[in-house]
C-alpha cells in the first residue's frame, strides 16, 4: 500500500458550546473519515519573538542611554 496524504482542514470555532454539533455535522458529509479535535498548542518564546519580528513590533536603541532615552522620553 502507497502511502497517501489525507487531505485534512481546520475549522477554528470561538464558541466552545458549539464543538459537539458542529462535529456531528461534520461527520455527516459524504467522505468524511473522522473529525478529531486538536487544542491549540501555546506558542513558545522563540516563535512569538519571531512572530514579533515579522509584524514589525521591534525597537533599536543605539545604546543603553539611547533606549532610555526611547523609554523614559527625557534627554
């Protein structure tokens, strides 16, 4: 047997209270396997710091006086 690549989706719900129904309807689509909830792991240090970066939430100080400076907003 080959192996094959399931195809899969996400589906992100803010209502919890939602999750059985919205799992029963999924589950009576023609061709649905399975429907598995998956909790949503808490970004590490590293890949929010690295998020920050891409979105442009980063400082440059010159110096420790400099940042201060940034920070306090006194010359």
């Amino acid at each position: 047997m080959a192996n094959t690549i399931t195809p899969q989706f996400i589906v992100d719900i803010e209502d919890e209270s939602l999750i059985n129904d919205i799992r029963r309807a999924i589950k009576m689509i023609k061709g649905v396997k399975s429907v598995h909830k998956v909790e949503q792991k808490k970004k590490s240090s590293l890949n929010s710091a690295l998020e920050d970066i891409k979105e442009g939430r980063v400082h440059h100080a010159d110096s420790v006086k400099d940042l201060l400076t940034q920070i306090l907003g006194e010359d």
